[in-house]
C-alpha cells in the first residue's frame, strides 16, 4: 500500500472562512479518484474553562445554535481570526462565556473532521475564572446573539460526566476538548 498523492485540483469554493477544492487523487491502492477538501482559513481554539476547588471543579458550557447541527452544549470556541492562539482563546472565553481567566494551559491539537477537512485546532484549559468587565461598543450579550448562544452554564464534573453518558454533549471538538481537559485534571486513569 502506497499513501495518498494529490495529483492537481481546483477550487470550487472560498470565503473568508474557507476553501473548498476539487482534488484529483492517487489512492493509497492506487487508483485514482476524486477527493473534495474544505480547508479553514483561521485556525480554531477550544476553552475547557474550569472553576472551583479540585475535586469540586465546574465546567463551563454554552448552548450554541448551529446552522448545521441546531442547538447543543460546547465548550467556547472559535476561530482564531488570525490573532495569536492564546489571544484568540481568550477573546473566545469572554465574547461567548463573558469570563476571563486568571491561569491558561495549553492542552494541544486537535483536527476536526480529518475525512473531508484540514480544519486545526488548539484546546487552552482556563481557571481561576471572572466576568470581563465590558467596555464600549458590543456587549457580551451582543456577542452571544451573534454566535446563536442562549445559554451559559456552569457544570459540576460528576454533572458533565451524566450529560456526556446520556448523549447530551454530541459535538466532537467538545468531546475532544473536555477529554484533554479530563487528562489534564487527572479526572481520568
């Protein structure tokens, strides 16, 4: 078995926030065929923000609707814009949670959905958490309806470990994300 080669392509699709290319493929038997590619523009960042004393630490969730999926809980992420990921991760946490952090530690990647997209991402863990004062212009809230969010909430560990069991956490990154945030914590084996 050989791996996959890209033999040409062309762009079928861009905005500020993607590109979608057409591909002409080798295949790892060595066939040829076609492979349709999103690309992201902006790297994403995924905030797993924890408060509390340890063992009784809360997570903080937000209820988001997505176009795509409708609503559901997830952890305050987007993309990066451009800006270091750190920066990005903290602006993330105070425009969709209205927190601040006081201590930040950067778990590591994670790619979404690797089958059809080159979509990076990077978990930050967030503690020692506050509201962010606002300043003039848009709101926290403002942000909020913007980004669909209609809920903030904060979530005791044993809580989010029934939401997860019960299906009622279904996005991958969130999955991903809490479960680095879980290792990090030495909430897992």
């Amino acid at each position: 078995m050989g791996r996959w080669q890209r033999l040409g392509g062309h762009v079928v699709h861009e905005n500020p926030w993607m590109v979608v290319t057409q591909d002409e493929v080798l295949r790892p038997d060595g066939t040829p065929g076609e492979y349709g590619v999103v690309t992201v523009r902006s790297e994403a960042v995924f905030v797993v923000a924890v408060d509390g004393a340890p063992g009784a630490e809360e997570v903080v969730l937000v209820r988001c609707d997505r176009y795509t999926t409708g609503e559901g809980w997830e952890v305050p992420a987007g993309g990066a814009d451009g800006d270091d990921l750190l920066a990005g991760a903290r602006r993330e946490l105070a425009e969709e949670a209205g927190l601040r952090a006081e201590r930040w530690r950067d778990l590591g990647p994670v790619t979404s959905l690797n089958g059809i997209c080159r979509a990076p991402g990077r978990v930050f863990l967030a503690q020692g958490l506050e509201p962010v004062e606002t300043e003039q212009g848009p709101g926290v809230a403002d942000e909020q309806a913007l980004e669909g969010i209609s809920e903030v909430r904060r979530v005791p560990w044993p809580e989010l470990m029934g939401m997860l069991a019960r299906g009622e956490v279904t996005d991958g990154e969130t999955l991903a994300a809490l479960l680095l945030a879980a290792v990090a914590l030495g909430r897992v084996c």
